[in-house]
C-alpha cells in the first residue's frame, strides 16, 4: 500500500479530531519567527469544484480532454475533470487546468446537476500562526529512465516497482492497455531481482525490477 493511501485512509478518521486540521492543495509559500511562534503563508490551489461535490463523477464522463494519470505514474488516463485516487480526501472531483478548456467548453458545469463547478475559482493565501513545523516534503518517484545499466530507457516497457504495485492493484491500470501495442495478445510479468539504488529519493533502498513478456 503507498504512503498516499496510508495517510488518505486515515484522514477521513482524523477530521473528527477537533485538534487536526487537514488543509489540501496546500503549498507552504513562507514561513518566518522562530520555535513556538512561527508564521506561515499557504498557499491554496484551485479545485475548481466546491464543496459541494458528491464525488458522482459525470463531470468526467462527459469531459473531452484526457490527462496522463500522475496517480498510476502515466500507465494509463484520466479526463481533465478527475478524482486524484481511488480513496481520495476529500473525496471531490479536482479539474486539471492545465489542460481544461475552460468556459469554452463548459461540458462539466451542465452536467453537474449540484452545481459544483466553478471554473473561476482562483487560488487564495492564508496565513496560520503555529508553534512547530514538521518539515516532510514526501518523495518522487525514481525515474528508471536512469539505470541504463538494466537496460532501461531503452528497453520497452521496462517498470518499476511502484508502477508495478499500481498494476497489481485492484483499482490500477488495466495491464494490457497500459502496455498497448499491436502484437501485445497477453502479458507475463515476473520480478527479477532487487536493484540496490543509493541515491533514490524514496523511502525504499531496493527497487526491484520486473521483465515483462510480451506474446
Ligand atoms: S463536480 Fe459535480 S458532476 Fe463532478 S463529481 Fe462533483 S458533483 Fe459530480
Ligand atoms: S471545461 Fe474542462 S474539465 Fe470541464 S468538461 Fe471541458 S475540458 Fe473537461
């Protein structure tokens, strides 16, 4: 299980706790005092849809753009109108205005039926007054591009670990599409070996390679 669903199982519970306050689409803009009176600036991001939402998801039925699922690492799809993960928090559709059309096309705000889109919405700042940072910048993913030595970046279809975990899950990517290709009927995938990898930004220090066959 990743961390991102580890903490978002959690955080459903947590929002009874009066004492946390879960803030998303955050970023830390600035942060200046000293222990036990720090002020910070955040940042709030966009989700162009209100609170609201109920998480239906016709707006993504009807959307026309698709986007590379960063969630699945690009193994497959989602519409421009999306929700982040499975277990997502809060569970709300988010719309990608990089690649959105905006009001030109307006597919998703008919057919919201709760009128949950707002594709004016603009980010907003806060300033929140508190007594100690914790400072956990999460990871990204290595990029296998990189171990020319095992041949990826030149081998096709070469996968990582993480990417494998999001295959093997039961709401990941659908394995055949996500490795598409004419002579592709079915696939076998079989882990090879563990690859130690020093300098990886993760939290694991083995990143097992896995061969997948194509028939
Ligand atoms: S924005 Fe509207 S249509 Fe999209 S998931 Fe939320 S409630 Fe449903
Ligand atoms: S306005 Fe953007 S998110 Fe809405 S349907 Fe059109 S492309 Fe999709």
């Amino acid at each position: 299980m990743s961390a991102q669903l580890r903490i978002g199982n959690k955080l459903p519970k947590n929002k009874k706790n009066s004492n946390i306050r879960v803030i998303t689409l955050a970023e830390v803009e600035n942060i200046s005092g000293q222990e036990g009176n720090f002020d910070v600036t955040v940042k709030i991001n966009p989700r162009y849809t209100t609170e609201g939402c109920t998480g239906c998801g016709k707006c993504a039925e009807v959307c026309p753009v698709e986007r590379a699922n960063d969630f699945n690492f690009g193994l497959d799809k989602t519409k421009a109108a999306y929700l982040p993960q499975p277990f997502a928090f809060p569970m709300k559709y988010v719309i990608d205005s990089a690649v959105c059309l905006g009001a030109s096309c307006g597919k998703c705000v008919e057919a919201c039926e709760v009128k949950a889109v707002d594709l004016a919405m603009a980010a907003k700042t806060m300033n929140i007054n508190v007594g100690a940072v914790i400072w956990a910048t999460g990871w990204d993913s290595y990029d296998i591009a990189k171990l020319h030595n095992y041949g990826s970046g030149t081998v096709a279809n070469a996968i990582s670990n993480i990417m494998m975990e999001r295959l093997a899950a039961l709401q990941g990517p659908p394995t055949v599409k996500s490795f598409a290709h004419p002579m592709v009927k079915s696939l076998r995938i079989l882990p090879l070996y563990s690859v130690r990898v020093p300098v990886m930004r993760t939290t694991r220090r083995h990143a097992p390679l896995y061969a997948v066959w194509q028939h």
